[in-house]
C-alpha cells in the first residue's frame, strides 16, 4: 500500500518509481546516466548568461507547457553553462561552439549515439516541430 502512494505521489510530482524527475533540468552527467537508464533522448542544452538569444528561448520558448510537456514525455535535459570548464569541454567534444545549441542523443547498445543537433534562437512553433521530429527520428513513444 505504501509503495502504490508513493508511486501516486511520485506521479502527482513528475517523480517516477526509480525517483527520477523528468521535469527537473540536470547536470551532464547524471542526464545521460538517467537518458540510458530509462531509454529516453538526451537533450544537451548549452546556454550562456552573456546570451541574449539563450534569454529568448528560455523566456519564450523552454518555458511553454507544451514544450516543457514533451520534454518531460520523452527526454531527459541537460543543463551545461558553456563558459564553466565542464561546459567548454563538453561543448568541444560534442562540436557545440555557440549558444544556445541543443545536441541530442539517444541511448544504443550502453552508449550515447547523436540523433541530432540545432544551433539558435528559433520559435515556440519551430522548437516543437523540431523536437517532433527528432522523435519520430529516434522511435518511441510519447512525442505527439
């Protein structure tokens, strides 16, 4: 009986049974650990401060329920500050030299393989579009 309210509960907040909430934004590392572990497309988020464009799609874009619902649906997001060390060396590995840039991947065979990339400030409209597509590209449920 306590497990089923906790799995309710768990539900009520975003939080699954392994205590994972998809709602959340999360540092690399532990994103593609949760993206692998649940079979869920990795998306990385490279962002700066300094970035009028990463306010944009952050006050208009990423803030929409209906992308912040299919997000929660299908990924898990990493959050990564380019200009912090972890940032610049993830951002030279995965080929991100500008923000914002989202770099998404999807779990194959215990690793990450890359499923696609965008560079800019684009739409709310374009955004999901985008991110749709990169479902259907990928399989799965839960994008539509």
């Amino acid at each position: 009986m306590r497990y089923i309210l906790l799995l309710m509960l768990g539900a009520l907040v975003g939080v699954n049974a392994q205590g994972v909430d998809f709602e959340r934004w999360y540092p690399y590392a532990q994103a593609s650990q949760y993206a692998q572990a649940h079979g869920r497309i990795l998306m990385v988020y490279f962002w700066s401060e300094a970035c009028p464009y990463c306010d944009q799609m952050s006050t208009h874009v990423l803030s929409d329920p209906r992308v912040s619902s299919i997000l929660e649906r299908r990924f898990v997001v990493a959050s990564v500050d380019s200009h912090s060390s972890e940032g610049r060396a993830l951002s030279t590995q995965m080929r991100a030299f500008g923000t914002p840039s989202f770099v998404f991947f999807v779990p194959q065979g215990g690793t990450l393989k890359e499923a696609g990339r965008l560079f800019g400030s684009r739409t709310r409209a374009q955004f999901l579009n985008e991110l749709q597509q990169i479902c259907a590209k990928v399989g799965g449920e839960g994008c539509g």
